[in-house]
C-alpha cells in the first residue's frame, strides 16, 4: 500500500493509524501546490480531488476520504482495537466520533486557511470552534481517550485537526481536559514516529 500525504495535513491522521497497527506503507509526499508526488508524479491522476490523503491498495485501487482510510486501516488489523468490531454498539459510537470531527471540527479549521476569507466570517468561524471545542473538553473530563481507556483511529482524527489550533489563532489553553488529552495523545511512541516521519517534531 502507499499513502500520499502532506506534512501536517489531514493525512497525518491514517499515518498515525498506520504506525500504530504496525501496517507496513509506502509514504509518498504531495506538494499539493503544484498537485505533484515527490520523485515526479502528477497527483491528480492519483487522486483528482487534489487533496490528501489517498490511499492506493496493493491492488492499484484508489481510497480517499481520512475517515473512511483510518476505518479501512484499522480493519488491517483488528487485534490492534483501533476501531472496535464491526456490529458492535461500539463500533458505531467511534464512527460517530468520526463524523461529529469530520463535519464539526475539520471543515470549520478550512475557511480560517483561506487567504480570501472574509475577516468577519473568519471571527464567526473562531466562534463556532470555540463552542465545539469547549463541548469536547467536557466530554472528555475523566476520560483517557475518546472512546474511553482504548486509543482509536478517533482520536487520531481528532489530534491531527486539533494540532492546527495555533496555526489559526485558537488557544486552547481554556479547555485544561483537553489539552491534557492532547498531550497524552501527542507523547504516544507510535504517534511521536508519525510527526517524526513528517518533521514535525522540535
């Protein structure tokens, strides 16, 4: 398999997944500017929406979309507990998760990168975030991860988008539960190999 990502972008989030399940993937940058893959490549023939991640099965299909990708990962390797059995009541509550980061947190973070935004929607945007993410943080009071004492592709998300905060001006200081997860997250070996593997770290 070979995941195309970006260092820091959304991508980072099934390159977690990967480390953590032991998954062997070919990591293959994207300069999403100029839509090319490091070594040569145009990367609208991999993925035409132009954005990352996508992943490419042994088989040369094509997946994109993080949430669907962590979910298809996880299933790699069941034993791992990054995504509960399918079926399962849990199950359900961690693709809830996913869609609740997804449609919430995610797509509110676009607007605040796009030069042309308008000041005023980028406050109201801020506004939006800081309500979502102070829900968040009383969710998970008392609680190690997302889904409670089990590391998930959630909560692989969730640190990924969450990562961006100071990129945009969104102090999480406020949210002490959270930004303690935050950190419990972000000194996981597996996830300090991922930030490593993009420059991230230091």
């Amino acid at each position: 398999m070979k995941l195309y990502y970006a260092p820091g972008a959304c991508s980072l989030s099934p390159h977690i997944v990967i480390e953590e399940a032991g998954l062997s993937v070919q990591l293959k940058k994207v300069d999403l500017a100029a839509s090319q893959v490091e070594g040569g490549g145009d990367y609208l023939l991999i993925n035409s929406k132009g954005c990352v991640p996508a992943l490419e099965l042994d088989d040369g299909s094509i997946l994109t979309e993080g949430p669907a990708i962590v979910q298809y990962l996880a299933d790699r390797k069941p034993d791992s507990g990054l995504m509960p059995a399918p079926g399962t009541m849990e199950r359900y509550r961690a693709q809830e998760w996913l869609n609740f980061i997804s449609s919430e947190i995610h797509k509110n973070f676009s607007p605040l990168f796009n030069p042309h935004a308008a000041p005023e929607w980028k406050a109201g945007v801020l506004d939006n975030l800081r309500n979502r993410v102070g829900w968040l943080d009383r969710q998970i009071a008392g609680r190690r991860y997302l889904m409670g004492d089990a590391f998930t592709v959630a909560d692989a998300y969730l640190f990924t988008v969450l990562s961006w905060s100071g990129l945009v001006g969104l102090d999480l200081a406020p949210w002490p539960a959270l930004t303690a997860y935050l950190e419990r997250v972000r000194a996981r070996p597996h996830v300090q190999a991922a930030l490593q593997a993009e420059g991230l770290t230091g």
